[in-house]
C-alpha cells in the first residue's frame, strides 16, 4: 500500500515533470522498487486499473526503469502488466527488456510465458540464451536446458562463462555424467577451466554424480578457490558418504583462511550426524556460538538434527526449546531424532504437538512417522498416519510410499504393503529394497529371491542393502546356487570389501552347510567386527563344531575382542539348538567369568538351553537364582516344563508368576496349554483356554486353538477336535490340520486322516510331513497299495522324505546317525553292542513291534529294520564311548517311534543309565525301564 501511494503522489505532484527532474524522478521510482519490492501487492489494483498506465506519467519509461519496476514484481499478474506496457511502448522487440521478462517469469516459474517471449523474439544474444536455459536449470524440465545449449551454438551463438555453470547444473539434477564431461570439455576448449564460478559448478556437478574423485580432480586444479568452492565439494562429500572426507575438508578450509558460511557449517554438522561423531558436532557447535550464526534458523536445525541423531536428545530438545524462532525443519528434526533412537511414542507426542502449533507436515514428516509406527509394529496407528498422507497429497511421493510399505512389512501385512508397491508409479533402489526386505523379514524367502531378481530386470542395480536383504533368504532357503551367484555379484560391484555385506555372506554359507567356505571368508577380512566374530562363531555352532566355536570364542578375547551380549546368546543358543550339554556347561562357565549372568536375556537363554539340553533341574536352578525375572522368564521355564511331560510343574508355576505381579501374554498361554497337551490335562486345558479373554482379556489366536486339537486329538478326542476346529473364529491353519493328522496318526483313525490330509496337501503341498504321516497311517493298518499310491505322489510332486537322524555328543564332539547307518568309525562295535543288547532285551522280554515297519516286507526283514534305527545306533555308540553311570542324550530330529520307545525303556533298566532322548515333539527320560512320558506321547 505504501509503494503504490508514492506512485500516485509522484503522478500527481508532477503533471508537468520538466526532462530535468526526470532522472531524479527515476531514481526515486528505482529507489521505492528496491525498498518495497518485498512488501507491495500488485494484486491490489482494482481490476479496471492499470497502474502503468501511459496517461498517469508525465513521460515514457526508458529502459532503467522498466528493468526496476520488472524486478519489483513478485507474482505472474504483476509481471504480465509490465510486459502488456512493454508491448504498448514498442518494446517487445528490445533483447534488454526481453532478456529481463524471460528472467523474471523463470523466477516466477512460469516457464511457459519465459519461452513464448524467447520464441517471439527475432534476434537473440548469449544473455537471452542464457536467461532461458538458466530459467530451465532452475525449474525443470533440465533437459530443455540442455537442448537450447547446442541449439545456440547450432545458430552461431558459442556460450560464454555464464552459460556453462546453468548447463551443469541440470547436468547434475539429471545426474547426466556423460553430458556432464562433454560439457566439460567444451569449457576446457573454448578455455573458461580457470573460471572461479565455472570451476565451482564443475566440483559440484561431478559430485551431485558421485564422481568425488573426479570432483577433487577439479577443486585441486582450480588456481582460485572461494567458500562457495569449498561447500560444492563438501556437500559433494556428505552426499555420497564420504564425511569423514567432509570433516577433513571443513578444517582444511579453515587453515587456508577461509571463514566457513552457513552452507559449509551445515554440511558438516549432517556429517558428524552420519558419523554420530559427536564430540566433533560440540566443537561445531562451539564455532557457532562464536560466529553470528546462532540466530540462523538453518544452522540451528542442523545442530538440533546432528544432536537428535547422535542420540543426545537432551540436548537437542534444549536447543529446540531455545530457539526463538522454529519452523517445519525445526519440527521435523525433533520428530526424525526420536523416531530413530527408538522412541517411537515420544516422535508420536511431538507431532500431536507439532499440530497444535499449527505447523503443517511435510513428507519429511511422515517418513519420520512411519518410521515410528514400524519401529512399534503399531499398525493402527500406521493407518491413521497412511489416512494423513492420501488427504495431504503424499502418496505420490516415492519416499514416504516406500515408508508406508517397509510399515506394513514390518507390521507382517506383507499382501497390503506388495499392493502398495504395486500402486507405485516411480520406484527407486530403496523401494525394492523394502519390499525384498519385507518378503524376507515375513518368512517369505522364495518370493524375496523372486523380487531380487525383477528388480534387476527393470535396470536397477542391487546395492549392499538390496544383498543383505537377500542373503538371509538364501539362507533360510539353503540356496546355496543363488547364494554363489549372489556372491560372484557382490564381488563383480566391489561390494566385497563392506564388512556388513562380508558378514552376511558368512552367515549365508553357514545356513547353507557351506562352514568352509564361511571360515575361508572370515579368514580373508581385511577388517572383522564384534558382528563377524559372532556370525562365525554362530556358524560353527550351528553346523555342530561346538568345540571350534569355543576355539574362536578364545581366539576373540586374544584379539581384543570383547564378547557382546549377542556373543553369548548365539553361543548359548547354538548349544541349545544341537542340544550339546557339555559345551553348553563350558559356556555357561564363561557367562559367569564374564559377568553376563546377570543379564535377564542370558538367563532366559541359559534356562532354554538347559532344557532343550535334556537338563530341566539345571533349567530350574538357573530360573530360580535369577535376580530379575521377565515374562519371557517365566514362559521358557513354563515351556521347558511341558517339553518334559511335567505338566503339574508347569502349570504351579501359573500361580507363582502372578504372584510376582508379571502378567501372562499370549506366550504364557501357548505355553500352559502345550504343557497340557503333553501331559494329558484335558480339564485343566479347557479351563485354561476359556480364562484367557475371561480373566486377562487376551484373545486366543491360531497358535492356542492348534494347541487345543493337539490335546484333544492326543486324548483320543477326535470328534471333539473336529468340532472344534468347524468353530474356530479363523480360517484353520497347517499347524492346526496337522496337529489332527497327527492325533489320527497316534489313534489309526484313516478315515479323519484321509480329509484332513487332503487339506494340507492344499495349505502346503511341499511339506513332505504330513505325506508321511498319511502313509504311515495306512501302513499301520496294513494298505500298502495306499501306501505305494502316497510315496507315488510324493514322487511326483518332487517331495522327498526328511530321513530319521539322531545325534549323540561324546566328547565334546556330536555324532550324527541316520537309520542302517555303517559309515561310522566304529560300526562293527556298534553293531556288536546291539546284538549284545538284542540277546539280552529277548531275554527280558522284549519283542520287536513290526507295526513300526513302514515298509511291506517279511516279518525278520522287519525286525532288522527296526534294529537299526538311528536312535538305537546312537545309543550304542554312547555306551562304548561313555562310562558306567553317565547319562545318555539323544536328539532326533523325528517324532521316536514306539518299538524304539519301547526297546529304550529295557535298554535303560539292562545298562542302568538315564537315557535321555529329544525328539521332535517333546523329552523321553528313561529310567530303570520306564519313560517320563507314562507311554503318552
């Protein structure tokens, strides 16, 4: 308002301007365009007023004020005024006037409007040239920039010292290195290299390329270098990951004398965030204090970021609260900070905050979000934040829908978030990455290799995040083919020397039964990690050399390598997993010497492996000695108890966890009710399913009611089990099918059986289980040519039977059996203490259960068959190799069949021993010729 009364007043104070008042008259109008050009609203005019009108001044407007009243427009309407007054004067041909209109619509950004002036005019110079493809650098589409800048030479127009730095700044937007360097040599041809700004764009265009080499090439080479040059390779630095390089490079700049601006201090606080080098962001800090920058808005949004990310959110907060002015960037720092140092609710509190200051959210915002929500698996939450970006507009934007897929993924609604992924119009490496990651992280390998393998079908390369998202399926997947090629990729990209990408490969071969390969590998590290000593002792423990895994666990401490939690669980573990006692002790002895026992983790863990060793009392001991229990605490000894058949013990400990005021969850359930299931407590399991909602508001899931078929079918109860399952509130599930299968297989009912199995066959027809299970249930009843038809479609189908093995640790080694195995060392004295045995089990009378016998052959080729099976072989081979006394500890990985469990319980009263055997179901202690189990199993 104030602008335009100085104008009407000049207008009317000087009708009769004589022509020597008339520069002063333009001074001052170029002098009121300087001050108001930020504060006057051109748009105020009525809409019948043209306040450039030729009638309301004295004179026409030459050239200086035209160029002052272009440039104190701010909006289109202003500047289309201006030009109608140009066009009114004869100016619209006049390359001054046209090359100012061009610039001014760009900076408007209105390109369009930019180009018809250009296209309008006759003659053309390099500044009108130049106006345009700047105009094209700055607002896109880059590759008209491009364009006009051969088509000008292509009319005889060669490019001066200010077209080239336009040029490679949408070279760099487009991240066209090619173009790039051909441009480049065009600046060393026509001989403007020594150009201070054309070298800057040079050092920023190769770096916005991730050519830092080359960009360094160019920053040394440069005879003259300002702050500007020093940010462009900086920035350049922080961009591709180098900020190490950038920090170097900040104090470099600053012993050659230069003063570090706003642009340089940012980039290298972002760095000391990557870096999560805080101290080196206090001394940042301290430079800012000392400089005038500490009332930067900017700068102070950096500082916050680079505290919130290093994990001083004390820090950061205080700084946010002091800040007299704080704006989205402020707001989205804070939110970012918490979200990932995992403090999902307090970033959801900040944004509830951030809404009451009436600062709207950006997409910045909601990736932030998102990331909260996934780090929570707080699904409904998801949504609401999912509902948020589709009313804002967000969902076109390739990073916050790469968010809302890694959520739902993470939130195990893979089906929504590959829809979500399918929806998307632009995907870049990360969005296939999420997803991949996603099918990974939800079990689903073969889908995650699948994905692997379009993405580089649409030209994206994989990179170290796409290979650590795919060696685990590998894996899982024992695709060791896959996980060479993988390997030969990774070695072909130079990926080969990241040691995160190093360490999944270990752990790839491991899982592959590759553990030769993996210790080649590990071997060959340039660098090794707390996380590449333990993927390696892992692997050791996992393919059963327990005793190279203590080996490398020494040669650790001997390297300065200081164990971690993560050490010592995945040793316990893996001890667990083989079921080794013996070196499950040894470690337990470390955990002591290292001080980790009283880790509520470690002794959860310690409680497992004791219990899955076949050591329940020692299960027990540990639990009660320890000095802080959780509910995973409780669960494990609750579950270890049920594993053993001891369910009165596991459920008096129900009671008992209450008491201590720790609430069940839906574990502890699934843990009673096995227990049940194991001991036969029918009535107490129906009580202890209704209490779950009745009494601790928790809904039954899938896992509890499988648990209930699974007691029912056990009890013979397969009417009810049926019924059951018919009201189940959800679709019924493989484990819940196959825990009826199993219970018809236990009870030789063939005609439940035969359903039941043909709705697995549909749920998992790969799974060579429950083919078994069926054929032995016409085995069992003598319908061999049934039998012959199943293993015919397993044929077919190409699903091999999983053979029976047993394993048996003497020694500090484990020693693996599989039926009529004779590969073993000492077979002849294996086969020697059987027949010994035999003689001796006949005489007590023991006779061999030929129903066990799957296979239709005479009644003695029977009774061979069953002598050797793997289980018998393994504890042979335990009483050569044990003394008198000493317990023995068989793991199978089958269910034990009966005329083993059987020719056990004699065996244990014949040697005197405890006789512990693991199947896949639950723990057999044999004892003076009776079994824990009472023979229900």
């Amino acid at each position: 308002m104030a602008l335009r009364m100085q104008l009407a007043s000049i207008s009317h104070h000087h009708t009769h301007t004589t022509s020597s008042h008339k520069l002063i008259y333009l001074r001052f109008i170029t002098h009121i365009c300087d001050d108001h050009r930020q504060n006057y609203d051109w748009t105020m005019q009525p809409s019948n007023s043209n306040i450039l009108s030729r009638n309301q001044y004295p004179f026409p407007l030459d050239l200086t004020a035209y160029a002052s009243l272009l440039e104190a427009c701010k909006e289109v309407k202003s500047l289309d005024q201006v030009h109608a007054q140009t066009i009114t004067a004869g100016m619209n041909q006049n390359i001054f006037v046209a090359t100012k209109l061009v610039n001014m619509y760009a900076i408007c950004g209105n390109m369009e409007f930019a180009r018809q002036v250009f296209d309008k005019m006759r003659e053309r110079n390099v500044f009108l040239w130049n106006a345009l493809i700047r105009g094209y650098a700055r607002n896109g589409p880059c590759e008209e920039a491009l364009a006009l800048y051969y088509q000008m030479q292509r009319v005889g127009i060669q490019p001066d010292k200010f077209t080239f730095p336009f040029v490679l700044k949408a070279c760099a937007e487009l991240s066209d290195l090619q173009e790039g360097r051909h441009i480049h040599d065009d600046i060393v041809s026509g001989g403007f290299e020594l150009d201070l700004f054309v070298g800057n764009s040079l050092v920023a265009m190769y770096a916005k390329c991730g050519k830092i080499d080359i960009a360094q090439h160019v920053f040394d080479k440069m005879c003259k270098r300002d702050v500007v040059s020093w940010n462009a390779l900086i920035v350049g630095c922080t961009q591709n990951g180098y900020d190490s390089e950038a920090l170097t490079l900040f104090d470099q700049m600053q012993l050659e004398g230069l003063e570090p601006d706003q642009v340089t201090v940012m980039s290298a606080l972002q760095a000391c965030a990557h870096l999560g080098a805080l101290q080196r962001g206090r001394w940042i800090h301290d430079h800012i204090i000392r400089s005038r920058f500490v009332s930067d808005v900017s700068v102070m949004n950096s500082l916050v970021a680079m505290y919130a990310k290093c994990g001083s959110l004390a820090v950061a907060c205080q700084l946010f609260d002091e800040m007299p002015k704080t704006d989205l960037v402020s707001w989205n720092a804070m939110i970012g900070g918490y979200a990932q140092n995992g403090y999902a609710e307090e970033a959801l509190t900040l944004f509830h905050m951030m809404q009451s200051a009436d600062v709207l959210p950006s997409s910045v915002t909601m990736v932030s979000l998102l990331q909260a929500c996934a780090h929570l698996a707080a699904l409904q939450k998801g949504k609401c934040i999912h509902g948020l970006i589709i009313r804002r507009g967000f969902h076109f934007d390739v990073v916050v829908m790469t968010a809302l897929v890694d959520l739902y993924a993470k939130c195990g609604n893979i089906g929504i978030a590959h829809r979500l992924f399918g929806k998307m119009t632009r995907r870049n490496e990360v969005s296939w990455n999420a997803i991949i990651a996603g099918y990974a992280q939800n079990g689903q390998f073969q889908e995650a290799l699948r994905l692997f393998n379009q993405m580089q079908l649409t030209g994206i390369k994989p990179n170290s995040v796409s290979i650590m998202s795919v060696l685990p399926a590998c894996a899982h997947l024992a695709a060791l083919h896959q996980g060479k090629w993988i390997h030969g990729y990774i070695i072909k990209s130079g990926f080969g020397l990241n040691i995160a990408v190093e360490t999944s490969l270990i752990d790839m071969y491991a899982k592959c039964g590759s553990v030769k390969i993996a210790g080649l590998l590990f071997d060959n590290m340039s660098n090794r990690n707390v996380v590449s000593w333990n993927a390696m002792i892992a692997a050791y423990i996992q393919n059963g050399h327990a005793g190279e895994a203590m080996t490398l666990l020494n040669q650790m401490q001997k390297e300065n390598f200081k164990p971690d939690l993560v050490t010592v669980v995945s040793v316990v573990s893996g001890c667990a997993d083989l079921a080794v006692l013996q070196q499950g002790k040894a470690i337990h002895a470390f955990v002591i010497k290292s001080g980790f026992q009283s880790d509520v983790v470690v002794g959860n863990t310690l409680i497992d492996m004791y219990t899955k060793c076949g050591s329940i009392d020692n299960s027990r001991q540990i639990f009660d000695n320890m000095p802080e229990r959780d509910v995973v605490s409780w669960n494990t000894m609750i579950a270890g108890y049920g594993m053993h058949g001891k369910g009165e013990d596991a459920l008096g400990l129900f009671p008992k966890m209450q008491q201590t005021c720790i609430n069940p969850d839906s574990i502890t359930f699934v843990s009673v009710l096995s227990a049940c299931s194991h001991a036969g407590l029918l009535e107490e399991g129906w009580e202890y399913f209704y209490c779950m909602s009745r009494d601790y508001c928790i809904t039954p899931k899938v896992q509890h009611y499988a648990c209930m078929v699974d007691l029912l079918g056990r009890a013979g109860c397969l009417k009810d089990a049926q019924d059951f399952i018919e009201k189940m509130p959800y679709e019924p599930s493989a484990s819940v099918w196959g825990s009826l299968l199993g219970a018809c297989r236990i009870h030789n009912n063939i005609l439940v059986g035969e359903c039941v199995a043909e709705r697995l066959f549909e749920l998992e027809p790969e799974k060579a289980g429950y083919y078994v299970l069926l054929s032995n249930i016409y085995a069992a009843a003598g319908r061999w040519d049934n039998v012959s038809k199943v293993r015919t479609l397993m044929k077919d189908r190409g699903i091999k039977k999983r053979p029976g093995c047993s394993l048996v640790e003497v020694k500090n080694k484990v020693h693996a059996f599989i039926v009529g195995d004779k590969s073993h060392p000492q077979s002849e004295k294996i086969y020697a203490m059987l027949n010994s045995l035999a003689k001796q089990m006949e005489e007590a009378g023991y006779v061999p259960d030929t129903n066990f016998v799957l296979h239709d052959v005479e009644e003695e080729a029977k009774e061979d068959m069953l002598h050797s099976h793997s289980e018998k072989l393994a504890i042979a081979f335990g009483l050569i190799n044990t003394s008198p006394g000493t317990p023995i500890r068989i793991t199978k990985n089958l269910r034990v069949c009966g005329d083993c469990h059987n020719a056990t319980k004699v065996i244990s009263k014949i040697v005197q021993r405890d006789i512990i055997v693991r199947d896949a179901n639950r723990f057999h202690h044999f004892k003076d010729g009776s079994c824990s189990c009472g023979d229900y199993w």
